[in-house]
C-alpha cells in the first residue's frame, strides 16, 4: 500500500514476516506486489512496540553515537 503525504510517499511493505512502513521520495510510486530494494541509513529508523504502538528508540543510535564519538563498540559480558 502506498500513501502519498506531499513532501514524501508512505510505502507498507512486508520485510522478514514483519509489517514495515517506509517514508519515500514523493516521486516514488511503487505498485502494489511490486518488489522493492530498499536501503536505510540505520540512524534514521525508528522502531516502535507492535502492541502498544511506543517507540522503543531508534535501530543505529548506538552506531550513530560510536561514528560521532569515534568509539569502539563494546560487548557485555556477564559477571558472576
């Protein structure tokens, strides 16, 4: 399903048995059962509970945060 807004199209796909909206160039206009490549600059994608509807943050912040801070990722480890 697709939903022009005016400044960019609303795309619904089903990515990995998951509902998915996608905010496009206004000028995109893919048909339905179309398919599609998409890429994504993680910092930008927000993630939110299927549930409730909250926004639980966004999927690269952490990488986001490591670029910025030139920071290397760290792993947890459990201590006993």
């Amino acid at each position: 399903m697709t939903e022009p807004t005016g400044p960019d199209t609303l795309v619904f796909v089903t990515l990995n048995q998951s509902k998915v909206c996608c905010r496009l160039a206004p000028d995109v206009a893919p048909q339905v059962g179309e398919s599609l490549t998409l890429q994504f600059d993680p910092a930008r994608v927000l993630i939110f509970d299927a549930q409730s509807g909250e926004r639980l943050g966004v999927l690269g912040a952490r990488q986001a945060a490591e670029r910025e801070n030139n920071v290397s990722p760290v792993e947890p480890q459990v201590i006993n």
